[in-house]
C-alpha cells in the first residue's frame, strides 16, 4: 500500500507501473548492449553562417536504432544514461565517430558540433579523453565545439569548469546550448571559458510574428555579441525567422528550415549544394530526411 498523498489522494502500486519500472529495465540493459554492438549512429544537421549563408559547422545529434523499437531519439535515452553512467561510454562514441567523419568530408575549414553532458565531463580525465580521441582521428582541436546546456552548467559549474578550460586551452569552441532556458547563467557566462551561445528555439519561434517576441530575441542576441560570443540561433523553420536573425546580427543558424539532421553521406551532397547555391536560404532548404 503505497503512501497517503495530500488531498486525500492515495497511490497504491497498479500493474501498470510495474510494466513500465520493467520495460524501463529492458531499455537499461539493451542500452549497454547497444553501444557495444553498434546500434548507436549519428545524424548531423548544418548550421550556418546568416551573412554568407555559407555552411559553418554540423552539429552531431545521437540515434538509437533499436532492434525492435525503431529508431529512438535522445529524449528517450539520454537521461536514462545520465542516471546510469552510460552517458560517458555514449560521449566517448560521439566525439570518435563525429571527428572521423569531419575527416571523412575532408574540408578543413568546416566545424564539427558535439553535445557533452557535465555528468561526462566532471569525471576525472574526460577532458584529455576527449581530446586524444579527436587527435587519434586526425582532426585539429580548432575544428571541434563542445555544446553544453545551459542547465547543466546553471547546476554543475563548477564540476565542469576544469574539464571546460583544458577544452578551451585545447583550441576547442565552448558553446552554452538552449541559452536563455537556465536564466540564472548570466553571472557564470563571464567565469566559463565559453566562446558561443545557441539561443534556444523557444525564444525563436515567434519572432516573425510577434513584435515582443522580436525584442525578447534581439536582447538575447545582444547580450551574446556585446560579450564577444558567437551568436547561434536554433530552430529556424520559416523564411521569414531567418530574416529577423540576419537583421539583427544573429552570426549563425540552424533549423529545418536550413536543413534537417542528414544521414553522414547526405553531408557531402548538402555542402556541394549549399556551395553552389547563391546567398539566399530558399536554394538551402531541403526536404525532410
Ligand atoms: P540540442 O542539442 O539543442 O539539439 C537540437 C534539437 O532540436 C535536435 O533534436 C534537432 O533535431 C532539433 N531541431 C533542429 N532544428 C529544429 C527545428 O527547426 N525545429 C524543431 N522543432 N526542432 C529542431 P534531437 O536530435 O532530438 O536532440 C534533442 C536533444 O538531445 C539535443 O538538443 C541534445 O541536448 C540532446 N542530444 C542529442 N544528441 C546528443 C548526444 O550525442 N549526446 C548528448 N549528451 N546529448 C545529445
Ligand atoms: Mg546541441
Ligand atoms: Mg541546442
Ligand atoms: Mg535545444
């Protein structure tokens, strides 16, 4: 009999949970396995530079491709791997795979993204870990940015700030993810050997629509360039957005409307076409993979 809650509301165990405390046990299991026996792989979505429209960077976002669920998106991993310790194995993959595949594409001035959780980079070591698989994938330092989210770092600063100066002595870009959803970061923005924010896409998704909304971005956007950071903005997914950033100075973008996350071999055919294609971003969208 489980415990009285307020308002009089009891909880008692019901079959159900039981049947999801053991799928969640399934998933546990089948995640060790899954990374040993090659389940994992990366999609890689462009961002790009908004006053060339030249392709900056792609930023590698993790897969799971599981035997008899299909495809499962890092919502529905990440944080059980956060919980389990498996983030770290998970991160080390990453970075290998992401590095070897910047190789791959062979154009030395292209970025290459990867998301680390602090959970990964506060254990000893991981810094230097991280940055010898990047050499052992011949890939120079300069090219890689480590994103980190904001509520992360909100919670965990100083766990991640050693990691995070031996990445930035390094060479490597240091970018806060979803900026603007951890609120109380301003005052760690100046500590943290961070070089780029990526707005978030909850502060970008009315700006075309709504002049409030339109300020709120623009004092966001602000904020970064008047520190010196390179300025990201996520989830553009209409023309008109894209507008808006370019106005107001936002340096770089990414969304579904640039271009989804592509297969690696979808890569080289974005960038041979984003290379031949004026400025201008309707010859840069691409259908949905
Ligand atoms: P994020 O790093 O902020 O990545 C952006 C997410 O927004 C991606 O979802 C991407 O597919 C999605 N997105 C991009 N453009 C648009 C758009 O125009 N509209 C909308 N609605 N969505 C857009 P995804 O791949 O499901 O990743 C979700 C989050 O999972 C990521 O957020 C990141 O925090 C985490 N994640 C992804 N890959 C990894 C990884 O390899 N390691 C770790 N630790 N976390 C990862
Ligand atoms: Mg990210
Ligand atoms: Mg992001
Ligand atoms: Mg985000």
């Amino acid at each position: 009999r489980a415990k009285q809650g307020g308002r009089g509301r009891v909880e008692v165990f019901k079959p159900e949970m039981h049947a999801v405390l053991m799928e969640r046990l399934d998933l546990e299991a089948d995640l060790r396995r899954a990374i040993e026996q090659d389940e994992l792989f990366l999609v890689y979505q462009p961002i790009v530079d908004l006053a060339t429209m030249r392709p900056a960077s792609l930023e590698a976002l993790v897969r799971w491709n599981h035997p008899t669920r299909g495809v499962l998106p890092p919502s529905h991993f990440i944080p059980m791997a956060e919980e389990t310790g498996l983030i770290a194995s998970i991160g080390r993959w990453v970075v290998s795979e992401a590095a070897a595949a910047a190789r791959r594409w062979g154009v030395s001035d292209l970025g290459i993204n990867v998301n680390l959780a602090v959970s990964h980079l506060r254990l000893p070591g991981a810094a230097d870990e991280v940055a010898a698989l990047v050499r052992e994938a011949g890939v120079s330092p300069e090219r890689l940015t480590v994103e980190v989210t904001e509520n992360e770092i909100v919670r965990e600063h100083d766990e991640a700030l050693d990691a995070l100066f031996t990445l930035r002595e390094l060479g490597m870009t240091i970018a806060v993810d979803d900026f603007g959803t951890g609120f109380s970061s301003l005052r760690y923005l100046r500590q943290l050997p961070v070089n780029a924010v990526k707005v978030d896409r909850s502060f970008l998704a009315d700006i075309d629509l709504s002049p409030e909304a339109l300020a709120f971005a623009q004092s966001i956007v602000g904020l970064g360039t008047a520190l010196s950071l390179h300025t990201v903005a996520e989830g553009i997914e209409r023309p008109a957005q894209l507008v808006e950033l370019q106005r107001m100075g936002c340096g770089y973008g990414q969304g579904f409307y640039l271009s989804r996350p592509l297969p690696e071999d979808g890569v080289v055919a974005w960038l041979s076409s984003a290379s031949r294609a004026q400025p201008g971003a309707a010859s840069l969208a691409q259908p949905g993979t």
